[in-house]
C-alpha cells in the first residue's frame, strides 16, 4: 500500500488540531487569502477577538461566558462558548473546565464550532421580514425571481400573504400542488400537515445506497446512528492493531473528540489505513498506509479484495475465519445458503467467475478502480483474520452512482476477516455519527414532549383528496397521497409534472415504482437548501422561477432565500435554551444573546400562521419550549456500574419556578443549577470498566437468543429481500442480485475526470460556508493531481472552469501529489452564485450533478463525470470578498 514521505510527528492534545491545518496548507498553498482583522461589522466575530471597533484584548472575565450549539453536521457534542458583553460576543473558548484524559475529556470544538456566533449574528443575518418588489398575487413575475429587488414588509404582512396564498393553494389544487423540496422526512411543518400535507422529497444525499433497508442485511438502521456493531472507544483504542478508515476523513469532519479518540489509537500502536482517491487530512495525520480507489469504483475493488482473501487463504491460510462466516452469515458459499434462496449463487462462486467466467482478480479489479495489484493483495492480507481490525466505513463511496451493493461489500470483507463481536475487532460507521463511542447510551434525556399533533385540524383541500395521517417520532403529521420525490426528479415534477414514486428511503419504507403526475404552484421551504445540496441547481432554478409562490424561512440567507417571494427571518440556535447529548455526556446550550431585530423562532412563525389559518395553535403544540426543555432534564438519566439508569439531575423548587413550568422537586447525581454553570455533566472512564462495549457481543454468544434484525437473523451476505426490494424500486430497471456484484458505469467520452466532494473544515453541508472567518481561512480549491494539472497547462492558484453535463463551476486550483490522476476533489458545502451566463462562480458541487435517477436513485455526488480546463475570460476574485445578502435592497 502507498505510504506517505513524510511520517506525521508526534503530536500532543494541544497541537493536534494543527496537523489538519498543516495538512491543508500542504494542499492550499498559493490559495489562501492573508488572513486579515478589519474593523466595524464585518470583523464583529473575527478570531483573533475584535468587536466594535476593532480588536481589543478584551479580560476574560470582562463579561460573561455562555454556552454556545455548533450547528454541527458531524454528529459531535462539543463544548463551545461566547463571552458576551453588552450583548455581543466579543470572544469564544471550548472546553476548558477540567484537566484533560482519555477518562475524562475536554470536549473541544472545532473552527466551525468557535465560529457559530458568527454564523447566528454575522452580517448576513435576516433580520425582517421581506418580499419581493414585483411579486403579486395576480402577477407572480416568477422570472424576476433571484435578481428582482426586496422590499422590508412588517410580520403581519408577510404572515396574512403565505396564509392567503396557503388557502389559495389548497382549496384551489389540493395538497398535492404544495412541495417542499428538501424536506428529508425531517416533519419541521405543523403548518403544511394541518391543511393536507404536501409532496416531499427524498435524497441520498448523505448516506448514499446506506439508506437501503440495513435490517434485511442484519444491520442497524443508519438513520438511528448505524452504531449497534460498533464497538466502546476504549476498546478501540486499548486493544485494535489496525484500524481501516474506508472512504472517510475524521481528520477534517470530525475534527475534536473523534481524531481525538484516533489519534490516541494511534499512540497505543494502531496502524491506520486509509482508502480513497485522496491522501486526506486523517491519513496525514495518521500517518496511514494509503489504498487509492477511483471515485465510484469501490464495487470492483472491494471485489478484488474477495478474490485475493479467497486465494491467499488458500495458498498460504490463515486469512478467512470460516467458522464466523457459517455460524453467523448466511449466503456466502454453497456451504452456507438458506433454505429460501432463489438462485443457485452466491458472492464466493460470483468471485471466482462460477456464473459468467470473469474471476474478479486483482488484475481485474485494478483495471477499473485504479489500485495496483499489488495494494489490492495487501489490503486483503491486512483485513484477514490474524490481527484485531477495525472496519470504519464512512459513506463517501455509498454516495456514487452505481453503488447499491457497496453496504453488502463491505460487510462481507469484515465478516470474511471475522472482525465483529469480539475485542479490537467491529464494523461500521464509526466516526461518522458517534466519534467512536459505541454502545448504549450512557447518559439520556428524558421525553420533552415537545412535538405536535394535526389529527383535530380539518384539511383546507377538499374531503376526497387524499390524505395519509400517521404518527412519527413524537409528532402526528399528514402527508399528501404519500407522494415523494427522488432528489434526481427534484424539479421535474415542478418543470414537467412528472416524477416515480417509491415511498420514503428512511426507514426502509419503499413501496413499488409507480409514476405519477402532479401539478406544483407553491414551494415551501424552512432552513431549506435544495439549492445548494440538491441535484440539478440550474434546473432547480427554473423550477423556483415557474411557480405561483415560493416562501421561505431561515436564520441567513442561503440560495433558496434569494429565489423566493417571501422571507421570513428565524432566531438561530443561539437565541434558544437546549440540550444535547453524546454516548458518554450531555450538554448545555444557554441563550448567549438576543438581538434587537424581528427574527422570530420557528415555532412562533406556525403558531402565528396556524391561527391565520383558523386552527387552534394550543392543540397542535400540547406543551410549551420550556416545559418540554424541563421534562428533558427532570426525566434525564445517567447509567451506573450494574449497567442500571439513575436519575441524572437534582431540581429544587426553585429551579422550578425560575423556568415558570410544572413539577416536582427530585433527587440526583448532580444539581441542576450546577450543571447549567459547568456545561456539561460527563460520566467519567478508564480503560476496562463497567461502560465497555464490544458491539453485538450478545449476538456472538448466543445467536439463536439474540437474533439480528435480518430475516434470517444472521448477517445475510446472500439477501433475498434486499434482491426483491432494489428490484421492486429500480427505476432504470436495472436486475439486482441478492448478492453484490459489479455493474459496468458507462464514461461519457466527453468528459476527463471523476470529481468527487471531500467533507472540508469550513462547513457542515450547507452549514457555515457564509461565515467570513471560515471562508478567509480555507478557501475551498479543487484539488487537482500535478501531472494532470501540468497537461492542462494550470498552476497552483489558477482558476478553472469545471463542467459537467448539468453545469459548471468557476475553482482556484490546488496542485497536489495527494490525489489519484484523473480525478477532481471539490470540497463539500459551497454555496452557489450563479452568474448571468450560468456559470457557477461560488464553487458548489451540486451544480455539476443531474442526470436520471438508477438503481434505487442513489444521487452521484462523488462521482461526477466532468472536464475541466484553464479559465482566463477574467478574474474570480475571493471567497472571502463576496457575501450572500438579501436585505441590502430592501
């Protein structure tokens, strides 16, 4: 496997965030912006700690500390906070309330987290309502839409036109006419549920073919963390010899505790490897053995690895637990088929070119993914049986058209090697969601109760529409006819009318193809960026320009903002009191500042629009923020040693009244006035106690007892549901098997280059990327390999013109060795700024997908075909010298 030149130092808890800046820099050099400290508004939040001004070496006791939420996208719970006077920030800190351990550690935040002041009440900020110049109800000017001027209207305007148009909708179309876009299932509206429902989208955005029904493989659902095989960080670090990270970088998205947690690995001995088209910041860091794969070709690699297990077991042994694939697998050979099994196959002989006389060899293998023979021999030697290896999966290569099979894939390697229910040994996505931390929750809240109920409101559509209600998570909610729409036919049901149905992929709640007909006049959207994150943005464009109205609410100004109508301005998470919590602690988020403008939280915009509608907000949100924030905590638990749960906080009466709720003084491990004071409440660890967690020991103990969630209660390497269900829903009619095989991706011979998009430091998806500290310090480049860079006659620093066939993009260059030829890295969670001529200029990786949903409608987000060439029409300018705003007109 490829190593890197330079082996990483070693570095201590303190120094260890720079290995991620220095890993940058390796890649950013010419490209960074000179970081600067300006004065006045724009440098109100900088780093360095100016505020009205300029900068000032404000006392840290010169005002107050609060506790600030990151709006994270990494799963994370860190500790992050403001020092606030006169009620601005003027600094902020991380965790700095005790001495740090691996038994009891410093929650730190990342650069994002230090920046969500800035994000909450940066200069783009919404802060009032506004409407569009030229929209009215009788003239839309739908083409005005994204370069008409803003108009500042007051609350009770901008709420009388979004109910009217609202009623208009409903009694004139039916439910089926409103579409939220990029509503993911998240149920963020009570308002939309009480007057029929809506079509919603659904996308793979994140988690690619990982949102396949994982229960029918015996695995948990990725939607609840996916963390039930994963085995305790102590563990980990304690007892694995190798640690595998496949197509995930830590490093840069899981900044704080999760590297933190790896690197400590590491100093135990751990021996990383990292796979993927990119020798990324965690490799760096790590200083991992590199397997480059082509973005997308993970099929044909992790095949390749299957073929050498199975022939380096033969020839030398030693590599293939046998006795774990046939007492806790179905499906992998002749040996091991269930009773059910519709066709005589399965992976071993498919591998071995049984069925359609193609071994799946290195040499095969190699010649698609790119991997030398040699590195696919090794990698299948490292993941054998003899050492205790951890398989940690992120989902950069499920998010790849054509990549179905990839969750099967690599539960077999890992089941091939015997790598689960056992110590140093377990499988899944690690450091995704959980930073490591598997097992059952040591701390947890209680019920807030918090969620809504439209059962009692009566429909504004007509009485022979139809109308679903159920019940999901603590909400009760209607859906119009069921309807969802696949992320690759976003717009074609607002363009053409025409979309396929196949239920929702959450939850493994797919139902035949069907296609279907609709008739959209009103976009809704709440935080929404189907602009940014869906596919098609030009395309989504036209769409937001054809409808009767578009309205939207946000806390900034993010690209569906600036397509829409109407904009009502939130209260971020700043100006809210909350909670959150992790596997091992559990967090307090206090009210850091309250600014005088009229953005307005969430739940008073439905309140206000539900009584406009004539419904009864009381009854559709039965209890209060407050109250439910307090039935968090007073029903919050902590576990003990004997693995029992204990009542977490003491609540005097006080602490009752001063929140003005109803309940009962009770008795716990810590108070809760204290709690509120320090942040966070951990539950301290040591290597070996009472909280260690081998992921599904039970199940290795006793299958029988403790059967999978799979039919077969096993983990089934061959699947016949996964089989009926993808062939239920292929929406190019594709043929799937029940086991993982390799289907050709054709190349479009007009284009290059793979481009893939790498999790990157300034944002969190669409999260962060407005924020002017963040865009100075990284300034998102492509990333592209010297010697392809050098036969397009580019240099480090030069801009080039991306294109694909659904758009282009305008990128300062990064030239690296760090990136496999033939591919293009664009870092994740640019915002776009489409010019007058369509082009791109903000960088975002949307902009190049499009194209027709295949197999189960997987997005292509890490394997866009493109072109790409020197652009020298003018110059780009900066991230850091453009600013997304909406009011400045109004």
């Amino acid at each position: 496997m490829a190593k890197n030149t330079t082996s990483a130092p070693t570095l201590n808890r303190r120094s260890f965030v720079a290995a991620g800046v220095a890993a940058s820099a390796c890649l950013a050099s010419g490209c960074a912006p000179e970081a600067k400290v300006g004065t006045g508004k724009e440098a109100s939040y900088a780093q360095q700690g100016a505020y009205e001004g300029g900068l000032a070496n404000t006392s840290l006791n010169d005002g107050e500390w609060k506790f600030m939420e990151c709006n994270k996208g990494c799963g994370g719970g860190c500790v992050n906070m403001a020092l606030v006077k006169d009620g601005k920030v003027v600094r902020t800190k991380t965790d700095s309330s005790h001495e740090d351990s691996l038994e009891h550690p410093q929650f730190r935040g990342c650069l994002r987290g230090r920046c969500a002041a800035e994000l909450d009440f940066g200069p783009d900020r919404l802060t009032y309502p506004v409407k569009r110049k030229h929209w009215s109800p009788d003239d839309p000017h739908g083409e005005l839409r994204g370069q008409d001027e803003w108009e500042r209207i007051s609350w009770d305007e901008a709420l009388d036109i979004v109910a009217d148009q609202l009623k208009k909708v409903y009694t004139t179309y039916g439910p089926r006419a409103v579409f939220y876009p990029w509503d993911q299932r998240n149920d963020r509206t009570p308002v939309l549920d009480a007057c029929g429902g809506y079509i919603a989208s659904w996308d793979t955005q994140s988690f690619g073919s990982y949102l396949m029904d994982l229960a029918q493989l015996g695995l948990p659902e990725v939607a609840k963390g996916g963390l039930g095989t994963v085995n305790d960080r102590f563990d980990i670090i304690e007892n694995a010899q190798t640690i595998v990270l496949y197509a995930q970088d830590p490093a840069w998205s899981a900044i704080a505790f999760a590297a933190w947690n790896l690197r400590a690995a590491k100093d135990k001995g751990a021996r990383f490897v990292c796979v993927g088209p990119f020798y990324n910041a965690s490799a760096n860091a790590f200083d991992a053995d590199w397997v480059p794969v082509f973005p997308g070709t993970d099929t044909a690699f992790m095949l390749g690895v299957i073929f050498e297990m199975l022939r380096l077991d033969e020839e030398e042994g030693g590599i293939i637990d046998w006795d774990f694939l046939h007492k806790y697998c179905i499906g992998f050979d002749d040996e091991s088929m269930p009773q059910d099994a519709t066709l005589n196959e399965n992976i071993k002989g498919y591998v071995l070119g049984q069925y359609d006389g193609i071994p799946k060899t290195a040499s095969w293998a190699s010649a698609i993914c790119g991997t030398p023979e040699s590195t696919i021999t090794e990698f299948a030697r490292t993941v054998g049986k003899q050492d205790n290896v951890v398989m940690s999966h992120g989902y950069a290569a499920a998010r790849c058209s054509g990549s179905e099979d990839i969750p099967q894939l690599f539960l077999t390697i890992a089941c091939m090697g015997g790598h689960m229910g056992k110590p140093g040994n377990c499988y899944g996505p690690l450091w995704v969601d959980g930073s490591g931390c598997g097992g059952p929750a040591l701390v947890k809240l209680g019920k807030g109760g918090d969620g809504w109920d439209v059962s009692s409101c009566v429909p504004l559509c007509s009485p022979d529409e139809k109308v679903v209600v159920r019940e999901t998570g603590s909400n009760i909610i209607r859906t119009a006819a069921d309807d969802n729409v696949n992320g690759l036919e976003l717009y074609n049901a607002v363009l053409d009318g025409r979309y396929s149905n196949v239920g929702i992929c959450w939850g493994g709640q797919w139902r035949p193809i069907e296609e279907r007909e609709c008739d959209i006049h009103l976009i809704w959207g709440e935080f929404s960026s189907a602009l940014r994150a869906g596919a098609d943005i030009l395309r989504g464009i036209e769409a937001f320009k054809k409808v009767d109205f578009v309205v939207m609410r946000d806390h900034v100004p993010k690209m569906d903002c600036v397509y829409a109508d109407i904009v009502l301005p939130l209260a971020g998470r700043q100006q809210q009191e909350s909670l959150g919590t992790r596997r091992e602690e559990v967090c307090y988020y206090s009210v850091v500042a309250s600014p005088d403008d009229e953005a307005k939280p969430n739940r008073w915009v439905n309140e206000q629009l539900l009584e406009r509608l004539g419904y009864d907000p009381a009854q559709v949100y039965p209890v209060s923020p407050q109250q439910a924030l307090y039935n968090q905590m007073a029903g919050a638990t902590v576990m003990n040693e004997k693995g029992e749960y204990e009542t977490l906080f003491t609540i005097t009466q006080s602490d009752i009244d001063e929140m003005g709720v109803e309940g009962a003084p009770q008795e716990g491990k810590i108070g809760l006035s204290e709690f509120k004071e320090k942040g966070i409440y951990t539950v301290e660890r040591k290597a070996g106690d009472a909280f260690t967690h081998i992921g599904l020991a039970d199940f290795f103990a006793d299958p029988d007892a403790n059967p999978l969630p799979s039919a077969s209660g096993k983990f089934e390497l061959y699947c016949q549901a996964k089989a009926e269900t993808f062939n239920m829903i292929s929406f190019d009619g594709r043929t799937f098997k029940p086991y993982p095989i390799y289907s050709e991706q054709t190349k479009p011979e007009a284009y290059r280059f793979r481009c893939f998009s790498p999790h990157y430091p300034r944002s969190a998806g669409s999260t962060y990327s407005n924020v002017l500290t963040l865009r100075e310090a990284w300034p998102a480049p492509l990333l592209l390999n010297s010697k392809d860079a050098e036969n397009l006659g580019i240099s480090d620093g030069d801009v080039a013109h991306i294109s694909s066939a659904a758009g282009s993009i305008l990128r300062r260059v990064c030239v690296t060795s760090l990136i496999m030829e033939g591919t293009a890295g664009l870092p994740n969670g640019c915002w776009p700024k489409i010019d007058e001529e369509g082009i791109d200029r903000g960088g975002c990786g949307s902009t190049l997908i499009g194209g027709k949903p295949s197999g189960m409608g997987v997005t292509g987000h890490n394997n866009v075909w493109v072109n790409i060439e020197k652009w020298e029409d003018d110059e780009l300018g900066e991230d850091c010298e453009w600013q997304s705003v909406i009011q400045a007109s109004a």
